[in-house]
C-alpha cells in the first residue's frame, strides 16, 4: 500500500484503515460496531483462508460489501471472484459495492493514497473495475458469479463466497453435495498465497461449512445485536429449527431433536455375532429401505449397525442378505401389514443365502416407539464401525416433523424388543 498524505492526511488514512467500521458508518451502514471492524480487518488483512458464521440481522453482508470495496482500493492489483447462491443474490451485492466505491469516503481515501480521483472504468452486475486496476490478461478486477457457474480459467487472489448454503441445502442431500462439489473447485481458481473468505449461516450437519476452515462464529446472544424482546417475537415467527439455524447457528433441527449428544461407535464385530436383524421396507415412492442389525451386551448396552438405502427394497435384498451374512444375524424380522408377507417369502426363497426371515404385526405408531424406546436406549448404543453415515444422520435429525424417518423406525423396532422381549411391544 502506498500512502501520498502527510501530516494530518496520513493520520486520518491510518486511522479509517484502523477502524473500517467508519467507513462503513460513512456509507450509510449507521448500526456497524468494533465487532463488525473485526470482521472487516479479518477479511482485509487477515493471512489464510477465514469463515465467518453469524446469525440473520448480524450485517455480515454489509461488511463484506465494505470489504470488498477497501481490497479493491488498498491492494489494485488483487482482483477477486465473488460468489452467491444464484445470480440475483450476485447482482445485489455488485450495486452494493459499485455505490461505495462511488462515496465520497472512498473518493477521499483513493485521492489521498495515490493522488488521483477513483472512477469505475467497468460497472455491470457481473463486473467491476476501477481505474487503480491494471491487468494484462483484461479481466475485472471484481467478478461475480453465481455458485453453479462455470469457473473453468478462471483465477484470482481472493475467492469470496457469501450465503452459498441456503434452504435448499438444508432438504437436499444432492444440492448439499453440488454445493460442496463447486466449493472444492474453488481451490483451483484461487492464486497462489491467495485467500478463500467465507461468509454464511449452517443448514445441515453436513452443509458445505463442514469444508471450511478457520470458522469464526458469532450467534444471536454473542453480538448482542437484537434485544431479548426482540428475540422472543423472531423466535414465535418461525419452526424452531428454523431460529435454531438462522440465530443460534445450530445445526437445522437442534432445537427440537431428541437425539442431541453424538454417536458412540466401536469397531469390535464380534460384539453383534447372533444378533437381531430387521428391515423397514421400501416398496417404491419416496420412502428408504433401512437394515438394522443388534445386540445387547451383558452390561446392557446395544451395539447396532445400519444401513439405508433409497430405494426399493427388492433392489438392494442380496445386499441385505449379505450383510447380515457378515454379521452372523441369520433371522430378519420383517413387518407384515405393509405387506401381507411378501418380503418374508422372498428372503426365504432366496437362493445362496442361510438367512431367514420372521414377521410380526406392528400395532404401535412410529412416532410413540421412537421417541419411547430408541429414546431411552440411545445412551447405551455403540454402532458398529461401516454403519451409514446417512443412516446415523436420519437418527440425528428425527423430529416429530421429520420427512423421512425409516432408519430410527428399524433402530427402535429392535430396541423395544430388547426392552420388552415382544417384537409388537406387547409386555
């Protein structure tokens, strides 16, 4: 950085640059405090890739924009890439940052850096450049881009993504994996000694965030941002996994999931030979197949090992019947209202295969045995190493109001009959 101003100017400079929450005050962002001039410094001086999570209302975005605005005049020859969810999000915060250059502040602090007045030589809402910026190769000095676009060729010094996870993310397992998919390519259009910025709130345990390093977190009651009164009325407009999510920065269904402490696991197969099986079946549409092997252990803990498939269980049987195979669990319980045993008389006709199957009428609603047995056992299960993560996380993310609930289903079948020695739950 060069600096033209003596005396008083240079002073003046220093001390913006210092506290770029006057900037940000100076261009119309009135409620930006010394916690949001920490942001602003992290994401212009700071060395390394830096995440920053903060709840909705935290005026995360308003201090990019400041940012963005200060990288482009302190450092000219570092040009950018931006990234949003889609296009729109994109062009919002290019007229954002096009505004600010535009201020007198900026106008003031260019001329006293390098003594000549800061024009935009490009302003669209997928490009800016100013005339500090100068570069062989003709490309902007900031370009923005929606998260699906084509990155191919395309490099720069700083790599910025804001909100690049959003609801869709939270419902979505495959626009979870696209989202992380294209945050990985990131790494190759990045400069070397280059910096990749983050800037969101999480959806899901497994959202993109669990990519990104050096996370800051600062959630509703840490900023201090929104009154207890205020708090109160966000949280009674919304589900409270959504406040969860949006506020506290907990993962989506944190507030009201029964599952809260994480899963045990042991790598000991052994320890479920001779073990119980059961399959909550598929038969088309949009629900999963889950497998469900376990035993109870003489100190009284379960250790347990699932899978989940989405799919119809006649599409994934042999794999099933291989796996209990491995596992020494040679009868599998199956229901037979869905049904009327039609499962039963495949698996037992299924050649190549010393595995047998059982049902038993189910009487009691999912919802009463999950949260009744599987909620009382879930501080003694130890799963077996290989279990599904997506099988775990259906578990994890169980709620009365939960899309899919195939895998605690299975899980909860066995643990009451480890609790009441009956496969219908009848004492």
């Amino acid at each position: 950085m060069t600096e033209t101003g003596r005396g008083s100017d240079s002073i003046a400079v220093k001390t913006l640059l210092k506290n770029p929450e006057i900037i940000g005050k100076a261009v119309g962002f009135k409620d930006l405090t010394k916690m949001h001039g920490e942001w602003i410094r992290r994401m212009v001086y700071g060395k390394g890739d830096y995440t920053l999570q903060a709840h909705r209302g935290s005026y995360k975005s308003s201090c990019l924009a400041v940012a963005i605005a200060m990288m482009m005049v302190i450092y000219p020859k570092r040009n950018i890439i931006f990234l949003r969810k889609t296009d729109d999000d994109v062009a919002e915060m290019m007229r954002m940052v096009a505004k600010i250059l535009k201020s007198e502040i900026f106008q003031n602090l260019a001329f006293r850096l390098y003594g000549t007045e800061l024009t935009l030589t490009t302003e669209t809402t997928e490009q800016i450049s100013t005339n500090l910026w100068t570069s062989p190769m003709g490309s902007s000095q900031l370009q923005g881009l929606g998260i699906r676009a084509s990155i191919t060729g395309k490099h720069a010094f700083y790599v910025i993504t804001d909100d690049i996870c959003n609801k869709e993310d939270r419902s979505s397992r495959a626009e979870r994996e696209r989202t992380k998919m294209q945050y990985d390519e990131l790494q190759n259009i990045r400069n070397r000694g280059g910096r990749i910025i983050n800037l969101g709130t999480p959806w899901h345990r497994h959202d993109v965030f669990c990519k990104m390093p050096n996370i800051h977190k600062y959630d509703c009651y840490t900023t201090e941002l929104i009154s207890p009164e205020k708090l109160r009325e966000i949280r009674e407009s919304m589900p409270p996994f959504l406040f969860a999510a949006n506020y506290e920065l907990k993962h989506i269904a944190s507030s009201d999931a029964i599952f809260i402490t994480a899963p045990v696991f042991t790598n000991d197969e052994r320890l479920i030979h001779n073990g119980y099986a059961h399959i909550d079946a598929a038969f088309g549409g949009s629900d999963y197949t889950a497998f469900t092997c376990a035993q109870k252990q003489a100190d009284g803990s379960i250790v347990m090992y699932g899978r989940l498939w989405h799919k119809d269980v006649g599409s994934v049987l042999e794999q099933i019947l291989r796996e209990a195979t491995r596992l020494r669990c040679n009868i599998i319980r199956c229901e037979e209202n869905s049904d009327r045993g039609f499962l039963k008389r495949e698996i037992n006709r299924y050649p190549g295969f010393s595995v047998w199957a059982k049902t038993y009428n189910e009487s009691q609603s999912k919802k009463i045995k999950i949260e009744t047995y599987l909620r009382q056992a879930w501080g003694k299960i130890r799963f077996l190493e290989g279990t599904d993560r997506e099988f775990i996380d259906q578990i994890l993310d169980y709620t009365e109001y939960a899309e899919h609930d195939d895998a605690p289903d299975s899980a909860a079948t066995l643990c009451r009959f480890f609790s009441t020695h009956n496969w219908e739950g009848k004492r």
